[in-house]
C-alpha cells in the first residue's frame, strides 16, 4: 500500500529558540484520554484555533473536519459567544446552584425550552456527556423506585456508547473501554440496532424484555451511533420501540451529546420522532465547544415523581459546577446562533453538498459505504482495518499532512465539519479523501 512509504510529518520539532516543544513538554506529565501511551506517545500541540482552522505550534494549518468531536459547530473562537461569555465574566463566574440561582441560567432554560422537543420541560446540569448519561439512567430508576417499583433493568442498543462513567460504560456496547469493568457493570439487556431485514426479531426480543416489568428505561442514541462510526438507522424503526416501551412503562432516553444541535438537520434527531424521549441527554456542541457542560432533561411527570414531603425522594445528585454561569451564557449564545437564518440555511448547504459528495465517493472501488444525515456524512473503506491499527494510523497522519484533521474510526471516514465551514473549506476535504483513497 502506497499510503506507507508517504514520509510522516515530524510533530515534535525543536522550536527556534532551541528549548523544548509543547509536544516534547507534554510527554513528561500529561496523560490523555483514550491513549496507549507506549504506542502513541506524541501529540500535535495545537497552540490557536479560529473559524474552521486549527493552527499547531509550527505554525501548520488544519481544517477541523470533525469540529473538534463534534463541539465547536459555530467555529473556534467564534466572536458573538466569545464576548457573551467576556461580558458575564465580569459580572458572576461561579456560585452554588443548590438553594441559589442566576439569570445566565434562567435565561439559558427559556431559549433551550423553546427548542427541545414539546415534552420537555426540567433541566438538570451537569459537565460532560457521561455524566448526563449517567443521570439520566439514575433519574430513570429512581423514578420507577420513587412510585415503589423495583425495575432493575435497562435496555441499550449493540455497539452503542454513551460514555465513560460507570452508568455510562454499563450501557455502552462491550469494547476497549469498558471490558476491564465488566464485572462492576448495571444490568443491562442489549438488542440489535433496527434495520429492515432483523425489525420484526428485535421488536420480539425488545417486547419480551419490556413486558417482563423489570425494566426501567431504554437507552439510545437516536438515528446516529456516533462513536459506532456514524452508523444510521431509521428513525421509523426506533419510533416504534419507544411506543412499545412507552406501553410497558418503562422510560425512553434520547442520548442526543454528539447528535443535539442541528447536525442531524434538525435541531435534535428526536425531532424525527413521534414517540419523544422522556429523558434527553445534552453536551458537546451545547456550548459550542467553548466551555464543558452537560444537561439532562424530562418531563414534567418525571420531575413531579421526585415532589414529596419525604426528603429522600428528592433527587440527591449534583456537581459542584451545576450551571456555571459561564456555560450558561455559551449555551444562550450558541442557541441564538444555531436558530439564525445564517446557521440553518448553512446546514442546509453542508448537507447538500455532502449528498453530492457521498454520490460521487460512493461509485469508488474502494468504498463499500456510505451514508449521511445532516451534516454528517461517513464512508466504509471496502478494507478491513483495526479501530485503533496502523493502516488507520496511516490514514490519519495522511489527512494531517494534507491540512485535514479528519479522524477515521477503523476503516469508516466520516466527516462532521463546522457549521461554518466554506464551499472551498468542504471542497478541500473531499478532494483529500479522494486521494487517500487513491492511495490504497
Ligand atoms: C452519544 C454520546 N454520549 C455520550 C458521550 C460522552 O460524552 P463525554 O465525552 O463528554 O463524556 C459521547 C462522546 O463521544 C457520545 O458520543
């Protein structure tokens, strides 16, 4: 494979002034995420970031073709949410959010509720992606113990992921990640994700285990598993298992962190449903990728079974972070941007121009799939390939040498660009797949 001989592109050069590099610096303390170490030790010292553009330490351009795990949707550094959060900075950073409240916060729940799905009406906060997972499952057992049901039980799909915090990992999919922590797991019953051809086997595996009584909520990310590599499914198919489940009492959780935001061409994926989620789960780009935060949100009814004289039915779960104000504010400020005409008409325009792309790319020798759904478009290589081996590896450094920070999982290359990004921005990373592809 020609890919191979291509020279790698040294990431860890001696700055001018002859002292260590950020990359060579990093190497002494610094643990990342998601890393075997002794394989992959160096790391691209990214030292600026505006608009599409990712600047490294070199002084080295790369278009952010998966907006930074799918964060930064309206652009690093992005002006209107950059002096939103300056503004508030001066007036409140931080204060307890248990007994106390703030307008950065008030106002955020206003906007949010003029969004999410009609059946949402709580917000619970919180800082990343797992731990809104993990709140939702605890919020969905808890809801079921409150009304004096013992309903153990949750529901996931295969191959799902959902995070890294034990309620997170317990209803992920069995990888990597979670394998050494099998044993200390929540009970989790998976099926298949729904397709055509397997529908009416799940739905006959799905309505026995929720017609056992012992389930309390069914987990999913709805029409994309992201970290699956961007595998779709319809949203007909899912549909009709939150109606079954809803029939059997057992609570719908819409885990929207990486498909929230309008990368599905509407504001979330749940809006290709009838039967809407009961619990929905926030983060990533809820910020615009400015500042972490995290939200779970529900119904009324969800909420009302947590109301009691008895303290202990209270729902006793919190982050000393709750509703920085700071994260309050991006969040208002993102909302303001993904609502404008520019915004939508933008994924309108990304989303067309990756149908024109995955009708091209699709034709190729070397491309078994494709599919794409809002701005996010993927493509399977027709070459097996290990998630994390080399001839991955290979891709990846390829795309960086060409100015495209695009990150394959396994043999599948998705892109998930900034809602900003250029017809030429789009157009440079299309044609740098194409020659990859020519390569292997
Ligand atoms: C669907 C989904 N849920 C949860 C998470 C976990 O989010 P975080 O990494 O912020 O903990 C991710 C992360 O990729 C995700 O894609």
């Amino acid at each position: 494979m020609r890919l191979k001989k291509l020279e790698k592109r040294n990431l860890d050069t001696t700055n001018r002034k002859g002292s260590m590099t950020l990359s060579e610096r990093d190497q002494k303390h610094l643990w990342h995420p998601l890393t075997q170490h002794k394989l992959h030790s160096k790391h691209l010292a990214v030292t600026a970031a505006k608009g599409v553009w990712l600047y490294d330490e070199e002084g080295n351009s790369y278009i952010d073709g998966i907006a930074s795990w799918y964060t930064c949707m309206y652009g690093h550094c992005n002006e209107y949410i950059t002096q939103k959060i300056t503004a508030q900075l001066f007036k409140l950073d931080q204060v307890v959010f248990s007994g106390f409240t703030h307008e950065p916060a008030v106002k955020m729940s206003e906007k949010l509720m003029a969004i999410l799905p009609v059946n949402q009406q709580k917000i619970f906060f919180s800082d990343n992606g797992s731990t809104s997972v993990d709140i939702a499952v605890k919020m969905a057992l808890q809801y079921h113990f409150n009304q004096g049901e013992k309903r153990l039980k949750i529901i996931a799909l295969e191959h799902a992921f959902h995070g890294d915090t034990f309620g997170a990992m317990s209803v992920s999919g069995l990888s990597v990640y979670n394998g050494p922590f099998e044993d200390f797991l929540l009970n989790v019953d998976r099926i298949a994700v729904p397709n055509q051809d397997n529908f009416e086997a799940v739905k006959r595996k799905f309505t026995s285990f929720v017609s056992s009584g012992e389930v309390a909520a069914f987990i999913f990310e709805p029409l994309v598993q992201g970290a699956a590599a961007m595998k779709m499914y319809d949203a007909k198919l899912l549909d009709e298992l939150i109606g079954i489940a809803k029939q059997h009492h057992v609570l719908a959780i819409a885990d929207e962190v990486m498909t929230g935001f309008g990368k599905t061409g509407k504001y979330f994926a749940s809006d290709y449903l009838q039967n809407l989620p009961d619990i929905m789960c926030l983060s990533k780009s809820l910020t615009g990728g400015v500042v972490p935060m995290a939200l779970t949100t529900c119904t009324q009814k969800i909420y009302d079974a947590f109301l009691a004289d008895d303290i202990g039915k209270g729902f006793f779960h919190g982050h000393t972070y709750s509703a920085n104000p700071l994260g309050c504010t991006a969040v208002s400020a993102g909302i303001d941007l993904l609502v404008s005409d520019e915004i939508q008409q933008n994924i309108q325009r990304i989303s067309k121009q990756h149908q024109l792309f995955e009708a091209k790319i699709k034709q190729h020798p070397k491309v078994k799939a494709t599919r794409q759904l809002g701005v996010i478009v993927a493509l399977d290589l027709a070459i097996e390939m290990d998630r994390y081996g080399a001839l991955r590896d290979q891709l990846f450094s390829f795309f960086m040498e060409n100015g495209v920070c695009l990150r394959p999982l396994g043999n599948t290359i998705y892109i998930l660009p900034p809602f900003v990004i250029s017809d030429v921005d789009l157009q440079k990373i299309y044609s740098t797949i194409e020659k990859a592809l020519s390569l292997l």
